[in-house]
C-alpha cells in the first residue's frame, strides 16, 4: 500500500494560546500513531490575534482513517478545534 500526507488545521484557543508548545504535543501524537513520517508545521493568522497551526504528516495508507488523531489532540489543552483538510496519497 501507499502512503498518504495528511494535512489538519488546529485552531488555538485564544490569541494566548502557545502554539510552539501544542505543535510539540501535536508531533508526539502523530509519531505514537502514523510513525515518525515526514512532518511539518506552520502558524497561520485566522482573525483576531486568533492563528491556527497548520500541520502535514505522512502515514500509511493502511493505517485507516485519521479521527484517532484528531481526538487526541483535540484534548491537548488550548486547542479549539481539530479538522483534517487534506489527505492525498503520496508519490514517489
């Protein structure tokens, strides 16, 4: 099977949401459950002083669909919300 790049947006909190600390959080989540993939973060500015952290992994393509993920870092603290927008399978 393939592998696929998962990309989720991860809305902080509040403008004093420590998004440095919950990419770190975000990382060991996605390493414990897709492995230790490609991986790669970005802030993005959403409105308000509000930003949301952007975050692309690979993971198998096997390894199923990705709510796992995403349920376990919507309990990090200072995180809003959690949505996967992306998911493509990779080439190469």
């Amino acid at each position: 099977m393939a592998d696929v790049v998962v990309t989720m947006r991860i809305m902080g909190a509040s403008p004093e949401t420590d998004l440095k600390a919950v990419d770190k959080e975000v990382r060991s989540i996605i390493e414990k459950n897709a492995g230790k993939g490609a991986y790669q973060s970005r802030e993005e500015p959403v409105a308000f002083g509000i930003k949301a952290l952007i975050v692309s992994f690979v993971m198998p393509e096997e390894g199923g669909k990705t709510d796992a993920i995403e349920n376990e870092i919507q309990a990090i603290d200072g995180v809003e919300s959690v949505s996967t927008i992306d998911v493509r399978r990779s080439i190469g």
